[in-house]
C-alpha cells in the first residue's frame, strides 16, 4: 500500500492491508430479503421477520466464521503499536480502515459490529496480561472500535426514518452468541450448548469493553435515547431470573402508545419510568431512615423501625435482581453503585445484630445494631445526588478518583506496615499498636506531631530516624503523589467528558431494561412476589402464571400504570404522519402491535409540546418553524439547480459510482426523481473519479489561475515551436507534408510576450497531474 510522504513512510511497517479473494469479496449469506421503495421523495427499507434479542432470529448469521475472519484481517494488518489521533490520520484512513470497513460493509452481516466489539474486548483482554500498555494489541482493539464506528454510521446513513431506527436497534440489541454457527466439534469441545442467557447484544458488549468512542457515536446514541425513552421495545435477555416469565416475548419494535393498551404493565421497565421511580423509591428510603432513625430506641422495635426494615429489604432485594439481570461487571459501571453496595451490607449487618439481639433480649447488641446502621448516612446522603446530578463533571470524576485514592491508600498502609512493626519492638510493647498506628496517622496527615515526640522514647537514635524517614515518606512523598494521580484523572476524565457523560447514559439505559418480572412489583411489595409467586410457579402452567402475574401488577401499579399512559401519550411522537393512510404504511413487523408505519425520518411533535413553544411566545420559534414546516416543489426544484462551486466541490464528489463526466448528460427526470435522496458520503477524502478535471475548471475560474493558463499555453507553444525547428535541423521531418505541417491555429508564431514568459516542458494538464 502506498502511505504517501515521510510521516506515512514511518507507518508503512506498522499497517498494512492485503486485498482479499474473490472468495471474500462475495457476502457469507444470500442478501436479506428486504422491501425497498420510496415514499414521499424518502426510500424506505425494511426486514423480514421479527428479531428477538435474545431468541431464534438471526440463527442463521455465522458470528463464529466471522469473528475469526475479523481476527485475523486484523492481526495481518496491525503490526506495530500507533495511537488514536494516528488511525485516524488520513492516510491510514483511505488505505486501511475504508477498504476493512468496505469489506465488512459489503458482507449485509447484521452481527459484524457484535463481532467486531468482541474482537476489540479480546484484544483488551490480551493487553491486560502485558506489563507494556502501548503495545500492539491496544492499536488493534482500537482499530475494531473505529471500523465498528464507521460501519454503524453506514447503517445508519443508508436505512432512515423508522425503518432505519429499527434496522440499528437489530444490529445493536439483537442477541448473539460467540459460538453461533460453530462446528459441532467445537462447541462439543467447549461445551457451548444453545441457550438464551448465553446471548449478549453488541451494545452490552460495547460497555463491557469500554467502547466508549463507539458508545459516543451520533447512530449508537441515536439508539440509546430511543431505548431509552421506551420508543424502541424488546424482550432483554438476562443471566438469572428470580421469577422467571417467559411466556411472552416481546420482538424488537418501535412502541406507539396509542395502539398500545391503557394498562401497559411493560411500561414499568422502560428506562427513563424505571429511573424516575427508582429516585422515588430512594427518597421513600431516605425519608424513612431520617425518621426512624431521629427516634430510635434499642429496647424496643417502633413502628417506624418495621416500615424501614421491610421497605429497606425490598429496596435491597431489587438491588440484588438488579446484580443478577446484567452482571456485577454492568452493575458496578454505574456511578452509584459503589454507594448501594455499601449501604446493602450495612442493612445486612443490621438485620442480623438486631433480629439476634431481640430473641435473646439483649439491648446491648440491639444498640450496637442501631449504631452500626448509623454508619449508613454518608451513604444515602450523597447517593441522591448523585441521582440527581449524574451528569455532572464532578460526579463522573469522583468514582474514578475514589478509585485511584483507595488503591493508593492501601499501597501505602502496605508499605507503611513496616515502619509500625519497628517501632512496637523498638519501644519494647511499651506503647499499644492503637497508639502507635495514631501517631503515624496523624504524622501522615500533617495534623499533629506527637509522634516525633515520643520517638525518643522508643530509641535515643533509631527511633527519631524512623519518624523522620516516615514524616518525609508519608506526608510528602505520598501526599505529592496522590495529589498528582487525582490530577491526572480528573483532567483525563474533563478532555473526555462527553464521551464520559454519553458512557454512563449507556449503562444506565442498559441497565434500566428489565427482564425479570420482579422489576414490575415496587418495594416493598417485590418482597411478596418473591415469596408467593415463586413456589406458585411450581403448580401451574406458563400460561397461568403469566396471567396471575399480569393481573397481580396491573393491580398493584393501578394508579401508576395510568398516570404513565396519560404521560406517554403526550410526550411521545406518534410513529405515522398524521396526513398518512393505514394502506401507505410500510410493514415491519405485522404480528406485532407496535409496528412501523412510517417511513418519514422528521418525527412529528406530540401533543405534549411546551406552552411558550406551542403558541410561538418566543423571539427565537422561527428558527425552528422554518425547518418544520417541508419547503413546496418550486423551492426544492431551485435549490436542485447546482452552482458552479457545489457541482464541482462538495456534491459530485461525494456522490459513489458517480463521475463527473456524466452528470450534466443526466435527463432531468431523472434529476427530479432523485432530488430528494441525500447523498451518500463517503468516509474521507479520496481520489474520486473526474475530480483532478473539477479541480481544473474551479481553479481556472480565478484571475490568477487565469493568468497561470495563459502563460502555460504561451509555453506550450513554444516548446511545440523549438520541436519543429529540431527536427528540420537534424533532418527527421516526413517528406509527408500532412505529417509535418502544422494547423494555422496551432502554429506557433513568435510573439515578444510569450518569448518573454519564458519556456517549459510540461503544459497545464501535465502540471496537475503531477
């Protein structure tokens, strides 16, 4: 490959890409069976079938070929380490990453981005074993991120309206499994039987890897709203169910509150309803344990200790499902989760002093209960705002930070281990371990210097050489380097904060996507489901239970359920425009009842727009009227007309299969057929087809270029002029005079002007294309 000047010569051993067989270039799989057309100037596109996450659509894709393929193409093409800001320079850009991301493109593989994302967390896994970070498995699993990127944006560039919404949420939420369409030997060898907690969407494998480019990305977020605010639907696949109900699936599919029905017990486990009532949940929490705890008594159990005890045990049980829908490792991305850890074992240890203390009627372990649960204010305290204020820079450095400082605290309390074993002999058990453990800590923090003090006491020379050293270690050393490794962090964390922010919105859409039926039940009453629909499952069929389970929570959640229906009936856009018939919808999926019925990528406003809005009270509502409203015919027909700036620079050339030499002979109706289709863009720039003669005509439109062309032509001639007399000096002319003679408007005449401009060799065509 050609890698351009010095800079991509220093490269050429790092990358390099080997054109693929004919084998390769053919998809794995016949193409998907797809409905194309157009519809109000827009194509829409859709799919067959219904696509569950975590069922049998898509069994047919081969993930385990193609996560193997990408592996090695990869393999062969990183050699040697390079940074991010070097893979997306542009060079590397035209020769390795388009001619990958074209390659898989062109495969019409719904699962290459779940492949592409599990060869990226591979890599990662590989580099954690090295003790060199910039090593070259990092260059690759950031190359996977990239493509991976790239070929999302494509999906989403070719499939728009609805129909593409649903196209990405397949890609991102479909349900695979890295042995998928394995050799039956290899799964025997691995024992990889099928089943439906074996599966993980692209987009859990995305926050597992930390992908947080491919997470930032405008069509992977473009999902995750919709996820979201519930306007894309699915049935998540989950590791371990406390109760189980599975007897209906939801597909994925774009949900339409207005066809759905009033009671929607599905709409508890939406993300954005799932986040509002866990706040409420916590405040009920919070206010409980303020009351029961300004009055508490440890000689006797209080009313308001019962009502915080089952509410907390509720509250700590859906914790717990929570830990088993997704996974420690996808619960504890979260930002707080590190505080519900820590408040759940304090609960725990409470529980157990005070149900201990109150059957044998001891009132001391009761106060110890009470004190223990004492400790659990810091906690809850700042947990609410973090709740509240998720998006803030503060919060999102404060986990990583209180990661750094503990790491480091327990570095040091290692190291400084040793310093406390020699002065307990020194001092000859004089002093107690607490003491001295004190001293040092108070030495550390700089607060008090009784250590050094008392050294004497323990060695006349030793012991005051043992506190300074500590002094010097402690307060200075690690003290600086402390400070250093939260600055480091912190402005880590700041450079990158929308990639931060779009990150932790991830996690807490994925996680907000409930699959067990526990989720649907709000404390405390989780806690009786658990103990009365579990057994009850035992006893009666799927079918039943689904059904008890249905009536049971659209009882319980009553009020909720509709206040929710009203909500969503105001504040979520209706799928269809409202000037479109049931006949013109194109179907996605029939048996389901949120189907697509609109091909239109503008999103009509619901009625629940704001007041100020609505009436256009603002200054500022023209400038959002003007796009609302679609410009007529006529104006599309004007702006269609190209000048010469857009025909020669920014349109043609990103216009694929297309030179430049054949769109002015395009008819015009066919112009007019197409105008309403956007062109595709390409990834960067590239030596397209016709563009060196476009880059002429703009160029010469300019006096100086003008002035340039004059003088190349007065050059031309001349040389054609100096060629002629050559060949009459050294006797070379034809006596065919047809052959020798030169037209009268080409002959060259001599003309003080042009001998002036000097001579040269190489005319203006000549000039660009070198």
């Amino acid at each position: 490959m050609v890698m351009g000047d010095q800079s991509g010569r220093q490269h050429q051993r790092a990358l390099r890409i080997q054109e693929p067989n004919l084998d390769e270039r053919r998809p794995l799989l016949p193409r998907r069976t797809t409905t194309t057309g157009t519809q109000d100037g827009h194509q829409f596109h859709s799919l067959d079938g219904q696509a569950y996450t975590c069922w049998d659509n898509h069994t047919q894709l081969p993930v385990y070929t193609n996560i193997h393929r990408i592996r090695r193409d990869i393999i062969s093409v990183v050699e040697d380490y390079l940074s991010l800001d070097q893979l997306r320079d542009v060079r590397i850009n035209i020769s390795v990453v388009r001619p990958l991301v074209d390659k898989f493109y062109e495969q019409d593989d719904l699962s290459i981005i779940y492949c592409l994302l599990v060869n990226r967390a591979q890599f990662l896994n590989e580099q954690s074993h090295l003790n060199n970070r910039q090593n070259v498995n990092y260059t690759r699993a950031m190359l996977c991120e990239l493509i991976a990127t790239r070929i999302l944006r494509r999906y989403n560039e070719d499939h728009e309206g609805p129909e593409g919404l649903l196209v990405l949420a397949q890609i991102l939420i479909a349900g695979f499994e890295p042995f998928q369409n394995a050799p039956p030997e290899i799964r025997q060898e691995v024992h990889a039987p099928t089943a439906w907690h074996k599966t993980l969407p692209a987009l859990e494998v995305a926050i597992l890897s930390e992908a947080k480019i491919f997470l930032g990305s405008t069509s992977c977020q473009k999902i995750v709203d919709a996820i979201y605010e519930g306007r894309v639907i699915y049935s998540p696949s989950s590791f371990l169910d406390l109760i189980p109900d599975r007897y209906k699936q939801k597909p994925i599919s774009l949900y339409d509150p207005r066809d759905a029905p009033l009671l929607n017990q599905y709409r508890l486990v939406v993300p954005r309803t799932r986040n509002i009532l866990e706040i409420i949940q916590f405040i009920i929490l919070l206010a409980l344990y303020l009351a029961f705890m300004s009055e508490r008594e440890a000689g006797r159990v209080t009313t308001l200790e019962i009502y915080f005890t089952v509410y907390a045990f509720g509250w700590v049980l859906d914790q717990f499902a929570t830990i088993l829908e997704h996974g420690w490792h996808v619960y504890t991305q979260n930002l707080w989760s590190f505080l519900d850890v820590t408040f759940a074992s304090i609960y725990w240890i409470y529980l157990i002093l005070r149900v201990y203390g109150w059957q044998s009627h001891d009132e001391k372990l009761g106060q110890q209960a009470l004190d223990v649960l004492a400790m659990g204010a810091p906690v809850l305290i700042p947990r609410l705002a973090f709740n509240l204020l998720s998006d803030n820079i503060l919060f999102l450095s404060l986990r990583s930070m209180m990661a750094d400082f503990s790491l480091l605290t327990v570095l040091a309390g290692w190291c400084f281990f040793g310093f406390l074993l020699s002065l307990v002999w020194l001092g000859n058990h004089q002093f107690s371990w607490v003491t001295i453990s004190k001293w040092m800590i108070y030495i550390w923090f700089g607060l008090d210097g009784s250590g050094i003090h008392h050294s004497i006491d323990f060695h006349k020379y030793l012991g005051p050489a043992l506190m300074v050293m500590f002094a010097f270690l402690g307060n200075t050393l690690f003290l600086t380097i402390l400070v250093s490794m939260l600055t480091n962090t912190f402005s880590t964390i700041v450079s990158n904060a929308t990639a931060e922010i779009q990150f932790r919105h991830a996690v807490l859409t994925l996680e907000g996507v409930k699959g067990d039926a526990i989720f649907a039940y709000q404390p405390p009453f989780n806690i009786l489901a658990v103990f009365v629909l579990i057994p009850l499952k035992w006893f009666v069929t799927p079918r039943w239970f689904h059904k008890i389970h249905v009536a049971s929570v659209r009882f319980l959640n009553l009020p909720l359920l509709l206040v929710i229906a009203l909500v969503e009936r105001r504040i979520l856009p209706p799928i269809t425009s409202p000037a479109e018939t049931p006949e013109e919808r194109p179907s996605v999926n029939s048996s389901s009842s949120s189907s697509i019925s609109s091909s239109n990528p503008r999103r009509t406003k619901g009625k629940g727009v704001r007041f100020w809005n609505k009436w256009r009270i603002t200054v500022h509502s023209d400038i959002e009227t003007v796009f609302e409203v679609p410009p007529p015919d006529s104006v599309l027909e004007e702006i269609a007309a190209d000048d010469s700036l857009t025909k020669h620079l920014i349109r043609r050339q990103f216009v694929r299969g297309n030179t430049v030499e054949a769109l002015p002979q395009t008819p015009a109706k066919d112009t007019n057929a197409n105008k309403n289709q956007p062109p595709s863009r390409r990834d960067s720039i590239a030596p397209f087809p016709g563009l060196r003669a476009e880059l002429q005509g703009v160029l010469s439109e300019s006096d100086e270029m003008s002035a340039i062309t004059a003088r190349l032509e007065a050059l031309e001639k001349s040389t054609r002029r100096i060629e002629v007399m050559l060949r009459k000096l050294t006797g070379g002319l034809d006596d065919n005079k047809n052959d020798t003679a030169i037209d009268d408007t080409e002959s060259p005449v001599y003309d003080e002007e042009d001998g002036r401009r000097g001579g040269g060799v190489a005319g203006y065509d000549d000039v660009m294309r070198l």
